[in-house]
C-alpha cells in the first residue's frame, strides 16, 4: 500500500521568501503524485500533477514541484511566495492500476500549514 | 458547472442519529469518492465508486453506507452517528481515465454530540 509523508507540519515564511515544502512518498512502482492546496474553509484545489515525463512540474500560482525518484521525493517549491500563499498543502499519491481505471485512490499526507510573515 | 456541490454546510447530530449527506457533480464523472478529514490525520478514503451501481470501501469505511444510483449524485449514509464521526467530510469526483485529476466539494462540517 501507498503512503505519503509530510514532515512539516508547519511552515512560517516572510512574504517574498522562498518556500519549499517537503514530500516523501512510499510505492512499489512510478506513481501518481499530487499537491493539493486548501484555504480555510474550503475545499481543496489542485496544485500541479506528475503522471510521467518531464520530473520537473508546473503548476498553478507559481509553484512547481519535482519528482525525485532516488529520494522518493515530490517537494514543492516557488520562488517569492505571496500572502495570499497562506493555506494549507496537501501532498497525496495515486496508485497506477492495471484496470482502466486510474487514481481513484489517493492517499493523503497529513498536510503542512503556511504561515506568510509581512 | 456548478463542479461539485455538497449539503449541507454544516450539521449537528445527537449519537445514535442518522443523516445523509448530499454530493452532486454536474461534469459527468464515472469516479466519486468520500473523504473525511480531522486534525492532524490529512484526508482518509471513506467510500468510492467508479460508476453507477458499483462502489467499493475505502480506508475508513465503519459506520458509513454509499450507493450509486446515478452519475450525478454520490450521498453518504450515517447509519448510527458517534462522536468519533464528527468530522470535515469531502466528497470529490474525477474522470476514470488514467490519472484523472479529482475535484473536491467545498465540505460538509459535521459535529456529533
């Protein structure tokens, strides 16, 4: 079975700082991974993807992650974050089945809340 | 689109109640899926389903009944409501296509007492 690890549990950075939020996943083969992001009392929006390919992704609001398979790593990353950055991440892996079917199972970190400082 | 909708907002329950949360998606996705979040413990896999009529167990499925009668609509069955249950329940949806990205609900907040 797949799991996720986030070791941070939370975050605290200047605005215009760089972030850089830690990942680490556990599978036998290449999976899917995943960030999501959550504002308070909301639901969750996807971050960026990694399906194949290019390890280095692009996502959504400047952030980018890159998949590691030697450290069996997914760090998300972006360069000058901003205030309105401060939510809460959620980095989750997604089984690849031998079905049709895709990542109907993901599984879920336990999160890391960012704190952005004026 | 609407995407995904959940009612209600919030709910509070007595022990021993049931209650049916609702989840409907207007994108014609095959997959659904129930979440439950709590502090500390990220989202956990309750039910899902891959398509009207068939739905299997996730993580964390004691206490909870699901059924797939349409497309559109996905509701979780609280048969017997415990205070273990008092929750952020998220319900999601995809395409069944390999990778298909899954689209979150804005939750239902529900509190057993």
């Amino acid at each position: 079975a797949q799991s996720v690890t986030q070791p941070d549990i939370h975050i605290t950075v200047s605005e215009g700082a760089s972030l850089e939020l830690r990942c680490n996943y556990s599978y036998g083969a290449t999976p899917y991974l995943f960030w999501y992001v959550q504002s308070p009392g909301q639901g969750l929006q996807l971050l960026l993807k990694y399906f194949s390919g290019d390890t280095l992704v692009q996502g959504i609001k400047g952030f980018e992650a890159e998949f590691k398979r030697s450290q069996s790593s997914f760090n998300l990353r972006k360069p000058s974050v901003h205030w309105s950055d401060a939510a809460e991440y959620f980095c989750a892996v997604g089984a690849r089945r031998l079905s049709n079917f895709g990542n109907e199972k993901l599984t879920f970190g336990t999160g890391t809340r960012l704190t952005i400082i004026p | 689109n609407a995407g995904v909708t959940q009612t209600p907002k919030f709910q509070v329950l007595k022990t021993g109640q049931s209650m049916t949360l609702q989840c409907a998606q207007d994108m014609n996705h095959e997959y659904m899926s129930w979440y439950r979040q709590d502090p500390g413990m990220g989202l956990r896999l309750i039910h899902y389903s891959v398509g009207a009529g068939i739905t299997d167990q996730g993580e964390v499925p004691n206490g909870y009944n699901v059924s797939r009668s349409t497309t559109e609509d996905f509701p979780l069955r609280l048969l017997s409501a415990a205070p273990s249950q008092t929750s952020v329940y998220f319900c999601a949806s995809s395409y069944s296509s390999e990778g298909g990205t899954q689209y979150f609900g804005p939750g239902t907040r529900l509190l057993v007492l």
